[in-house]
C-alpha cells in the first residue's frame, strides 16, 4: 500500500427522532487509506460503518424508543443517548499499521466503550493476527501469565479492582483479536465489565518486545533468523 493515512467521518452526527425529538445521535470517524492499496482496507472500514448504523438503528433506538414511551406515560425524564466511534493510530511504520476504534455509548443507564483493534501488514494490504508476533508459539499463555500477575500486583497494592473470579474470566473471554502493537510492545485488552467493574475501564495489558521468546515485530524476526542460523553453524 502507498499512500496516505487519513480519517473520514462516515457518519456525521446522524439523529433519530421521537416526536421532534432527538433520541440517538451517532458519529463514526474512521481511518482512511488515500493511495494506491488502499481498497480492501477502505472496504473493511466502510463496511464497520454500516454495522455501527445497523447496531445503533437495530440494538440502541428500539431500546430507547420504548424508554421514550415510558418516560411520556410517566412524565418521568425523556431518554437521550449518543453513539460514537473514534480511532486511535498506535504504530506506523513503513510496513506495519496498528490501531484501535473505541465505540463511546453516553446517555444510556450505564457508559459502555468498546473496542476493537486491527493492525495491518502495509505491504499487502492484510490484517495481521497476534500469532504472527509470537514466532515461537505460547502467546495465549504468555498473556495470561502476564495479566494475572499484573492484576496479582495492582490488587496487593490497592490500586485496582477485578471480580473475585478473575483468573476464569481472563481464560474465557480472552479474544487473540483484542491486540494492538506500540513501540514498547504488544498491547492486549478486555472489554468493559469482563472482569472488572466499570471503574477499570478497558482492561489493558502490555508484554515489551523479546527477541528471544516474543513478541517481536516482523523485521525484527527476519534480522534474528541469520544469526540463529550463523550460530547453529558454528554450535
């Protein structure tokens, strides 16, 4: 891919209504490849909009429209909710682009951010998965060994908060896609409410780069492979 990266606003302050009213309003900026390669990507992205407006017209307004009537029947408050996606660039390299969409739900009778991340090889113009990190094998295991330490700590220092059954929850609704890369290492994170209260945010996870056991970056890997073949030679 050559080009550019940008943001697009695919949806821009879209409303709906309930008797003049407005009842959810939803944006969505999302990245945009300006240049050649950019097709599949722009598909990818053009494609998570209509699935945003889908989610916010067949999940989010039914909701809010029966809360509407109920709130007239009772003269209680009038619902009011917004939708929004935002993205954030983490890592871009000549080779590699890794990023994370936050969806922002405020209004509603909880906040709820969600997330999803992509990161992409530039040069095809394909997602890359988390194994691809990991040559050696083990990165579900070297996540979660990393992330019930990390919660070990914060708990024995009164910092943070999880559910008292953390250690399952970490193992079910752990999701290899949940990843994001940064120059000190391989990002990865829980959704809200998994397996900590609200006030935890989006649980997130950091393993620095190891070019001995993982994760490296891709060129870092291909800059190791002849010296572990030179060393062979001469083991």
């Amino acid at each position: 891919m050559q080009g550019q990266l940008q943001t697009r606003t695919y949806i821009n302050n879209r409303c709906w209504r309930a008797d003049d009213l407005p009842l959810l309003t939803a944006e969505a900026e999302l990245p945009h490849w300006e240049g050649k390669g950019g097709e599949r990507f722009n598909r990818y992205y053009r494609s998570y909009a209509r699935a945003f407006t889908r989610y916010c017209e067949k999940e989010l307004l039914p909701h809010l429209r029966e809360e509407y009537q109920q709130a007239v029947t009772s003269s209680g408050v009038l619902p009011s909710c917004r939708a929004e996606l935002h993205t954030t660039v983490t890592m871009q390299t000549g080779q590699l682009l890794s990023l994370f969409t936050d969806s922002v739900e405020t209004g509603g009778p909880r906040r709820l951010v969600l997330r999803r991340a992509d990161t992409w090889d530039l040069s095809c113009g394909f997602p890359m998965t988390l194994s691809a990190f990991f040559p050696g094998g083990g990165c579900r295991k070297k996540l979660l060994a990393l992330a019930e330490r990390k919660i070990r700590a914060e708990q024995e220092q009164g910092i943070s908060c999880y559910h008292p059954d953390y250690r399952k929850e970490l193992r079910t609704h752990f999701n290899a896609q949940n990843f994001y890369l940064t120059d000190e290492g391989v990002c990865f994170f829980y959704q809200m409410y998994t397996i900590a209260p609200a006030s935890e945010g989006i649980p997130l996870f950091s393993l620095p780069y190891d070019t001995t056991g993982g994760p490296v970056l891709p060129d870092t890997a291909a800059q190791e492979a002849p010296d572990k073949k030179e060393q062979a030679k001469h083991g």
